[in-house]
C-alpha cells in the first residue's frame, strides 16, 4: 500500500502494528481499571507511548517479513513447539544471560565500548521499566495506616506490598528514576569519549544516527534531575516549567525509538534465536566444500539459504550443472572470481600459472581441489 509522496507501507505489518497497539492500550485500560487510575499528568506520555508502540511494531513485523529474518524467526518458532522446546529455552536463558544481562559480546570488543554500552542500556531498561508502568496506570501508590505514615504499592488494582515514608525502601523507590538518569548520562559521557578517541568511529559518524540519539538521552535524563533538584532543594520554584520541557524531551525521545538506534532496543533479543540456530546448526555438522573439500558451511544454513536465494530469484547461482555458488567457500569463490577476470580479458593475465588445473569447467570438482 502505497501513500503520497515516498512513504510506502507494506499491508500485513500496517495490520499487525494496529493490532499490537490496540492491545496494549486494551492492558492499559485493563491494569488502569478504565483509566480511573492514570494519572492526568502523564495522559502526555501515554499518548506518545502508544503512537511510540505502533512504530516500533511497524518497523518490527516488516523486519520480520525481510527473507532473512522470517528464516530465522521461523526456524525459532518451529523449536519452541517441537520436542526440543524445553532445552531451547534453558539455552536461550542461558544465552539471554550472556548477552543480554551481561553483554559479553561488546566486552570482546573493549571495556571502554562496553562500559559505555552497559551504562545505556540498564539505565535505559531501568527507566523503561519504571516509567512505563506509571504512564500506564499499572503501578501507583497511597498512602497508608491511620496516620498516614506507610505507602501502599498497587499493582493491576491488587496490593503489592507497604513501607514506611521515611525508610531505605521508600528513598530507593522514588529516586529510581535519578538513579537510572545517572547512569545514562555517564554512559553517553563515556560514548563521547570513545568516539572522540577512537579515529574510526569518528571519522565515519553520522550526527542523526549517532550523536543525536546521545544528546536526546542527555537532555532527558537531566531535565529529569532537574525536576529532583527543584522539589528537593529550589521549594518547587519552576517545576511546571522544568515539568514540561522534560515532558517534550521524553516524548521526542519516544517517537524517535521506531527510526533511530535505539531501536535495536527491541531487535536484540531476536539475536537468542540466532544464536540457537548456530548452536543447532553445528550440532548437525559442516557441509565440505564442492571445490577443496573443507567443511565450511553448517548444513541446515546451507538448505536455507539455498531456499532463500530460491524465494529472491537467485536460482541462476550455479557453476555448470550441477554446483551452486553457495557450495562453494570463500577461498574458492576468489578463484573463480580470478578465472572470470582472466577469461574476460583474454588471457592478458594468467593468475593459474602456478595451478592449471583451475582453467577446467567448474562442473567437475576435482578441478577446484588445489
């Protein structure tokens, strides 16, 4: 479906998205009970948290519908109803673990990228994970006991436990916020500083994708300190103000989530399915090369792909009758590519002095072995 102007929405993940928004705001009215608990102070975010959720929905479901994904997210599907269904998720837990709690795969990378990486990512979950249930009228709080001394967490409209105004507890709870602000402000710090530092990142950085994703979060995370600072030590002076520019930071920040970086927010829990498809894929074992003769491919990536280049129209991949380019490694995909150059100049050059047996049709493969 197509939309005046350059901007061409695809029909199945239009729907989907929809349906997806429809459903959170059926919980928002389920956990809210009929709004009675949203808090008209918030109705802002909740209104950008929705038109946030259908982009991100949008985006997600048409990156599923891409060949690729839709291999894997398929072949992840087809595990968990199948047999194997219980040590997938054990695996994927632990993988979950790994790379998500832990984030070990950036830790390869450098400690500073990864401090860096960390600090965004659980100061931005924590905050999600604060501010959404509020927005949403999941979570609120009242005050209890006979001298009103005792907050009452309220979760769903049921009770989730009490604690005093003045404990640990209390202080902890509503500096959560302060706490996560913290630790993006130190995260993007640290991100500037890496880049700063590191010539390749600097020299190919691009403002929208990865300067301004960075700034934005700055701007909400101290405006949000701001609102802390106001209550806590300015009696409240310029609070509605500082209330709505920190408002209009969160809200930018959420309608940017479905078109910049952050969306792989949402994308890299899709990586544990990946990963099972490796961990499967060598349990199975390795195909050899139709040329050398070297394992190189694991087998069940090679039936995919072989389906994928089917469903792109690639099926002309063939050498001779009978070898297709993706049963091939590397190695001798450069030679062929050399023997192609060769023949397409006329012999001005001959790169198989040293090995004559590569001027033979790729259909017999002993003429690849070296």
């Amino acid at each position: 479906m197509s939309l005046p102007g350059r901007l061409e929405l695809e029909a199945r993940p239009l729907v989907r998205a929809a349906l997806t928004t429809l459903g959170l705001a059926g919980l928002v009215a389920l956990g809210s009970r009929g709004g009675r608990w949203l808090d008209p102070a918030l109705l802002g975010y909740l209104v950008a948290c929705l038109f946030a959720c259908f982009g991100v929905a949008y985006r997600y479901w048409a990156w599923i519908e891409r060949p690729a994904t839709r291999m894997y997210f398929g072949h992840t599907m087809r595990t968990l109803r199948s047999r194997k269904a219980v040590a997938a998720l054990g695996r994927m837990a632990l993988l979950g673990l790994d790379q998500l709690v832990l984030q070990r795969f950036i830790e390869k990378r450098s400690l500073k990228r990864w401090g860096a990486h960390a600090l965004l990512a659980w100061g931005c979950l924590l905050a999600f994970a604060v501010t959404f249930p509020l927005v949403f009228g999941w979570v609120r709080f009242t005050t209890a006991g006979a001298d009103a001394t005792r907050y009452q967490a309220w979760f769903f409209g049921f009770p989730a436990g009490s604690f005093p105004l003045d404990s640990v507890a209390a202080f902890l709870t509503f500096h959560m916020l302060d706490w996560a602000a913290l630790m993006v402000i130190a995260g993007c710090l640290l991100a500037f500083i890496r880049r700063r530092q590191d010539e390749g990142d600097f020299a190919t950085q691009r403002f929208d994708l990865d300067l301004a994703p960075l700034l934005l979060l700055i701007a909400v995370s101290v405006t949000g300190l701001l609102l802390t600072v106001s209550i806590s030590f300015m009696q409240g002076r310029n609070y509605g103000t500082l209330a709505f520019i920190h408002e209009l930071t969160v809200i930018l920040l959420l309608l940017s989530l479905p078109f910049g970086k952050l969306f792989h927010i949402v994308q890299r829990p899709a990586q544990l399915g990946v990963s099972l498809y490796k961990a499967e894929g060598e349990a199975e074992g390795r195909v050899p090369c139709r040329g050398c003769g070297e394992p190189f491919i694991r087998a069940n990536q090679l039936r995919d792909l072989k389906a994928l280049y089917a469903t792109l129209d690639l099926g002309a991949a063939v050498h001779g009758s009978r070898t297709h380019h993706l049963e091939l490694c590397p190695r001798c995909k450069r030679r062929l590519l050399a023997k192609a150059q060769w023949q397409r100049m006329g012999g001005a050059f001959d790169p198989f002095a040293d090995l004559p047996e590569w001027a033979a049709p790729i259909d017999d493969p002993q003429t690849l072995r070296s």
